[in-house]
C-alpha cells in the first residue's frame, strides 16, 4: 500500500506512487493479479521497447491505442517524451510513435477522425492531433492560459463539442473552472470554463446540496444517459453534469469509499475490458459477464486506503466499490472492447456458395 494524503497534487503524487514502485521492483516481486469467480484475466499486450507506465486506452474499429508516459514529469519538464502505441484487437503491436510532454489523456474525436492526445497534466499542457492507423501527426497545439493556474487531463466529445478536464489546480478553494470547453486555433487550444471547481451540486448519497471544491480533476467520460462524468481523484469524488455548457446545466455529486483513476460504463453486449497497471507495464484483458449500463472504476495506490490497487464495480448509488481483480499495481486508464458484429446470415451464405463453386470449376479445369 503507497499512502498519499487526500489534497495532494496529482503529479507529486504520482512521483510518490512511482518511487515506490521503483522500490518494490528492487525487492520481492509483486504477486500476480487475481480475478474473481465468473471473470477471466489475461495479459492483452506489452509494451513497444523502451517505453513504460501505460495509461490512457482508446479504440477506434479494431484497433487500439494505449499512452506510455514512461515516467516523464507531468509539467513535461527534464526532456518528458510519451509512446502512443497502436495494437490489434488480439494484442498485436502495429505502430507507435512519440509525443513530447507527458501523455495522460487519449480520445478519439469521431466528428474530425482524429485522435487527440493531451500532455502534462500539471502544467505547460498540450495538444497532438493524430490520424488513426498512420499515427501521423500535427505540430503541437498550445492553451490558452489556465485560469486554475495547472494544466489539463483527459478529453470528452459530445455533439461536435470538446471538454476537457482542469487538472492540478493550484487555488484552494477551487474558484476556477474544473471542466472547459475547447476549440482549436491555428497553433492553439481556446477553454471556455463550462463547471467551476467550486459549484453547487446536488450529493447523489445524501439528497442534500453541497459547494464542491474540486482539487483533483482527472478523467472524463460520458455516462450512458447523457451525463459528462468528471472524476476528482484526490477528493474522492464523481461529478456528473446535466447537459454540460448548456442552459439546463446542472451538477449532481457522488462521494467515493475509494480514490478512483479511469471509470468506463459498459454497453450492452460487451464483455471484455481492457485495463492498464502503470506499475507492472501492463495492459490486461478481462473477460466476463458486464452488465450493461455498469459502472467500473480503477482504483489505485494513489488513493491511501489499504487494498486500493484493484478494478472494482462502482454502485452509482452509494459510491461503494466492490474489487474484481486484486493485486495490482497502480492500474488506470481502461476500455470496453467493441461488440463484435455478426455476420449476416445471408452474407455468410453467398460466401460459402461462391467458395464451393470456385472448388468446383477449379476441379472442371483440372479434368
């Protein structure tokens, strides 16, 4: 177990976190991961040479992408430079390329085609457009400065729209905007403050309305109702927000019994979901029963509770979380496989119509 005071800064905690780390490899190695009954876990894919601490996952068709940050600084100070590497659906690695800065933050953008990867969380951020496949990219983009005085985490799109999350705030109380909207400029990312660290918010586990303070804005993700969901890692904390950027906009609040990294909601039909442990260099496949609509989150070392380096499902009601695989080392960024669709029945059935007529001429032309 790492302990990491609640309030402290992403990026010293993350300094923390691999310190540690880099302690537990010089002695006993860590115990294999264990799922429980009715899951399967498998290693999906290493990591391309040289590089290390995956994070971030996004999948566009069948291929997906993972962000090394190899333990770069996360204001992108001393040289940082990140892998975004490109694997197959089975795991096969396809291309890769570098990043300067410290990769946190990974999404594709299905309006533009494009894969945005976002560096330095705490400070100095910025932004690379890449094309999937080629992994060919743009110069890198610059913000705007940060009125939260840190840098920015991870990306959401929604109807054409960009949000991304304020990371590392450096004002507490957190009076600045914890979640913007973004467009991009030639050479340059504009934010437009869409929810304040210090909103008004209704408490999902309580019924009553609370002021946040929001000290630790990290992941971002669509909730399947609609709702932008940001999590606040240090303030153990879900936010989720009602038509974000918009007239009806309004924010609900879910206190956490743990610190949480990444959490995804799955769809129906799925039933892999890939993960990352920064710690061990490792991108896992689990296999099982996901209910569709349910929550999953990553809780990690970093969130100074005994038994937190675990992948559990999250009662979006009480924001307990119940462990299904244990054992790990500081796991992050996850996502679902997609569904695979099915042949239709008439295709397959032209299909081997046409093979056995190839067999049958071929035996004609032979005779």
């Amino acid at each position: 177990m790492i302990l990491i005071p609640r309030g402290t800064s992403h990026g010293m905690a993350r300094k923390v976190v691999l310190a540690a780390l880099f302690c537990t490899a010089g002695g006993a190695a860590m115990a294999a991961p264990v799922a429980v009954s009715g899951y399967t876990l498998t290693p999906f894919a290493t990591a391309p040479a040289g590089s290390s601490a995956p994070d971030s996952i996004t999948i566009v068709g069948n291929d997906v992408y993972v962000g090394y940050g190899n333990g770069g600084d996360p204001t992108g100070a001393g040289g940082a430079v990140s892998t975004i590497a490109e694997y197959s659906l089975g795991g096969t690695l396809l291309n890769s390329t570098s990043v300067v800065g410290h990769n946190d933050g990974l999404r594709y953008d299905a309006t533009s085609g494009q894969i945005w990867a976002l560096q330095n969380e705490d400070a100095n951020a910025n932004l690379v457009l890449m094309t999937p496949g080629t992994l060919v990219k743009s110069a890198p983009y610059v913000f705007t400065p940060a009125a939260h005085g840190g840098g920015y985490d991870d990306v959401a799109f929604r109807g054409g729209s960009a949000f991304i999350s304020a990371s590392n705030p450096t004002i507490n109380p957190n009076t600045a905007p914890a979640i913007v909207s973004a467009t991009l400029a030639p050479g340059q990312v504009n934010v437009t403050g869409i929810l304040a660290g210090n909103a008004t918010a209704h408490v999902i586990n309580t019924g009553t309305t609370t002021t946040l303070n929001l000290q630790d804005p990290d992941s971002l993700i669509f909730a399947p109702d609609g709702r932008l969901v940001l999590d606040s890692q240090g303030d153990s904390q879900l936010v989720f927000v009602t038509d974000p950027g918009g007239a009806g906009q309004s924010a609900a609040v879910l206190n956490l019994s743990n610190q949480v990294d990444d959490t995804v909601f799955s769809g129906s039909g799925q039933s892999t979901l890939l993960f990352a442990a920064k710690g061990t260099n490792t991108v896992y496949r689990l296999t099982g029963d996901f209910a569709p609509g349910t929550a999953f989150s990553a809780a990690a070392s970093s969130s100074g509770v005994s038994g937190t380096d675990f992948i559990g499902q999250l009662n979006l009601a009480t924001g307990d979380l119940t462990p299904i695989v244990t054992g790990l080392s500081s796991p992050g960024g996850e996502a679902f496989l997609p569904v695979a669709v099915p042949e239709p029945a008439g295709i397959a059935a032209l299909g081997v119509a046409a093979l056995m007529l190839l067999g049958l001429k071929r035996r004609r032309l032979r005779g």
